[in-house]
C-alpha cells in the first residue's frame, strides 16, 4: 500500500512554556498540550476523512480556518503552534492524523474507520490503521435548492452574514417544510455532502435511539440506569427518564461537564462518564451535563450489535451522517457525530411525522414527540426549557409554543415547529463568546413562509 504523509506547519515548538516554574504547572503544561493535539487530531481527521466518505473533499486550510478557530482559549494558543501529518493511503484516502506535542511525547494520533469516523488514540498508543477504499468525489455543491421567495432568502443572507449576533460564523442553513426543501445556503467551499460534528446536537440524536429501544421493547425509560456498584447503591435510583432530562443529581466539575479526557484525551466512556457521585435526589435539581446523556447511551451497549446508530441513520435517509466512538468502541453520543445540514434536516422531520419514516413504518413510540418536547421536574435557567434530550423555544416570544429544538456548541441548531411543519437547521462554527440568536431567525423564517 502506498502510504503519503503530508507535513504542514512552519516549526513545532518542543519546549514546554517558560512560565511552568512549579510541578504542577510543568504537568498541567504537558497536559494542556496533549489535549490540544487529541482536539486538532480529532477535528482535522473527522472532518477530512467524513467528508471524503460522503464523496466530497475537506481542506486542512479549511479546517484550521473553522473547526480550530474561535475554540477555548486555553487549547486556542496552543493549537496553532502543533504539527500535523495527515497520513493518506491508496488514492489518497485518510489514514490517519498525527500531531506532535512535544519532543519527550509521542504524537497524538486520531484513526479513520471505514463507515465509524474518527477515534483518537490514548496518549502514546500506538494503532494500526486499516486500510481504506477509494471513494468517488462528486461536487458538494450539486442541486443546491436556493430560498423561495425573497423573505426567506433575505432572512437566511442574514443569517449567513453575522445579522443574527455579531462575530457569528454560519456555515449552512437549510429550511424544511413538509418535508421539502425551500432553501439551503452554504459557507464557501461547503455543501450539502460536509459533514461537520453536531456537537450537542447528539445529545438529542442519543435521545432518539433510547426512542426507537424503547420501540423495539428493548428500553424503558422509568427503569433505573443501573448506575452504582449494587443495589444498595443509591445511584441505583437513577432512571434513563433522569439521564435524559439532566436530573440525575450526580456531580459534575463545570456546567456541561467538558469531559475534555473523554473528548482529547484518549479516555474511555466508562473511565470517565458513568462513577460520578450523587449530590442531589435523583430528579430533584437540573445540571446539564455530557455525563448524564453518556450514561443513558451505555444502558442501550447490548443492543447496538443488533441495531448500530448507522443503521437507524439509514433507515431516516441520513447517509451522510457518523457516529463516532471511543477507542474502545463507546458511543461518544454526547457530542462526536459527524452530520449534514440536509441529514440533520431529515431528523427533525422524524418528529414532524411524530416518530415515522415515509412508508408509515413507527421507529419512535407513539407519545414519543410529546415525551422528549415536555418540561418535566426541574428546569434550567435561561432563555430556553428542556425536555427529554431536546431543549424546548416555549419561553421565546413569538415563537410557536410548540416548538423544540436540539443545540450544539458553536451554533449547531435543528429547530422543529410541529405546528408549523417547518425544520429548520443552522450549523456554526462560532467563536467563543458569539451567540446566534436562534429565537429571532427561526421567528424570521416563519414568517418568510407563507401560510399553506
């Protein structure tokens, strides 16, 4: 097999920063820069090597220019500094990222799988990559559906150009209705065949596939999560019900939990998500955390043999979209899928046809909907409600009170309006502190649509 590395970036700095004086600060050092080449390895892999599976093409200018812009400060300073090697194979298909961390290190190395995405590797672990398959490149800008009609055409343009929260980077905005495209915009040099990582947005997709076992009679959601050593455990007492609604009570060391050791690190979900403690009566206070949705996606680990998330994807026509794992083969579908505008467009119309494909076949319970876009128990503070796996638009004025939605980080919205029939998808790559205002372009959208 031939095997091409390509090396960029003008000179790697081995040397750790002057200012570490202390131990800890030496180690937090060290650490701080292998978690930013696991987050650059990750970001250039997933978003090359998904791209060239879905038969379209990613530059790593591209995505140094978007996925590693505007990120966390701590791992921003650092990332520019680290060289790459994108390591390509037979036709020039991905193998593999390296980046370097410094030079008592060894590199940090996230893997391409055929069909299952990216992985980042332990810190020093060598793997193997397996060998891929060409892939054909068709243009990622082929049957583009501009707006219909100048409303939503004006609408969108703006939301393409930062009108809707200054220092905003919109990468792709599709609108839905009925499940029919009425316009799809696209940052340059993306289309409708980029898959960009959901963030968040995966949350509600694990929300989903709790959903469809839940179905197939393989879940239930006021069962416990089986969290804790025994029975006499009282985490025991946390149902899927309290995962899915970030009520479990469990501790978690910053808003969200970043889970970076999970995400950069080369951790496994069970290291790292499932052994947190109680601090509160399960269902008795709201703390949105990465760790309650991985907790309530280990329980469905039996069925995934039988019922991959790549199947389910199939099933809804999301043929562009990847959830990817940890190194030990653990769903991460608290953040790391890989998914289109357009693909992510077909989920919401999952729950416009209130949990049915096309043909009338149920893949969701029937009360699903109504489930995962009601407030129950505690809720957060904030702008926005939160159901089951979905936050809820019912504090935003003029708004459709029934409309729920799934958020990511850096601007990954899917905002679904049953009543209205209307998906709306917005993908971002927002820099820290810039917000969309989600709540004025999906008011802006409605009302570009004319009443059918």
């Amino acid at each position: 097999m031939t095997r091409t590395v390509f090396v960029a970036a003008t000179a790697l700095l081995f040397a750790l920063p002057a200012t570490a004086q202390s131990q800890q600060e030496r180690l937090d050092a060290r650490y701080d820069r292998a978690l930013a080449a696991g987050y650059k390895a990750l970001m250039l892999c997933g978003a090359i090597g998904n791209a060239m599976e879905n038969g379209t093409e990613r530059s790593a200018e591209s995505v140094e220019g978007l996925e590693l812009k505007g990120i966390d400060p701590v791992l921003a300073a650092i990332i520019p500094e680290l060289e790459y090697q994108i390591v390509q194979g037979k036709y020039g298909v991905i193998e593999e990222v390296q980046v370097s961390v410094t030079d008592a290190m060894a590199p940090r190395r996230a893997i391409f799988r055929q069909g299952k995405g990216c992985t980042v590797l332990p810190i020093g672990t060598p793997v193997s990559p397996e060998r891929l398959d060409y892939l054909p490149r068709p243009s990622g800008m082929a049957n583009l559906r501009p707006p219909q009609g100048a409303a939503l055409a004006q609408a969108m343009a703006r939301g393409m150009n930062d009108g809707y929260g200054s220092g905003t980077r919109t990468t792709a905005i599709v609108v839905s209705r009925a499940g029919q495209i009425r316009g799809e915009l696209y940052h340059p040099g993306l289309g409708q065949y980029t898959p960009q990582r959901t963030w968040s947005v995966a949350k509600s997709i694990a929300a989903t596939l709790v959903g469809a076992a839940v179905q197939r009679n393989e879940a239930i959601v006021t069962a416990s999560a089986g969290l804790g050593e025994d029975d006499s455990d009282p985490r025991r007492a946390i149902t899927i019900d309290h995962l899915l609604r970030m009520a479990s009570g469990r501790y978690s060391d910053t808003p969200g939990n970043r889970t970076d050791p999970l995400y950069w690190g080369g951790a496994t979900v069970e290291e790292v998500a499932l052994d947190w403690p109680l601090i509160a009566a399960p269902g008795s206070s709201y703390r949105y955390a990465n760790n309650d949705t991985l907790a309530a996606v280990n329980v469905l680990k039996s069925t995934f043999d039988a019922h991959p998330p790549a199947a389910f994807f199939k099933m809804l026509g999301m043929r562009h979209t990847v959830a990817e794992t940890d190194w030990q083969g653990n769903y991460i579908l608290s953040s790391q899928v890989w998914s289109t505008a357009r693909d992510l467009a077909k989920f919401g119309q999952l729950y416009l046809n209130d949990g049915k494909l096309a043909d009338g076949t149920r893949v969701l319970p029937e009360g699903w909907v109504q489930y995962v876009s009601s407030p129950s128990g505690p809720q957060p503070e904030g702008a926005f409600g939160y159901g089951a796996g979905f936050w809820l638009m019912n504090r935003s004025e003029g708004v459709p009170a029934d409309t729920f939605a799934a958020f990511g980080n850096r601007g990954q919205y899917v905002v679904i309006v049953p009543s209205r029939q209307v998906v709306i998808v917005r993908r971002g790559e927002d820099p820290a502190g810039a917000s969309f205002d989600i709540a004025a372009f999906t008011r802006d959208v409605l009302a570009a649509l004319p009443a059918e």
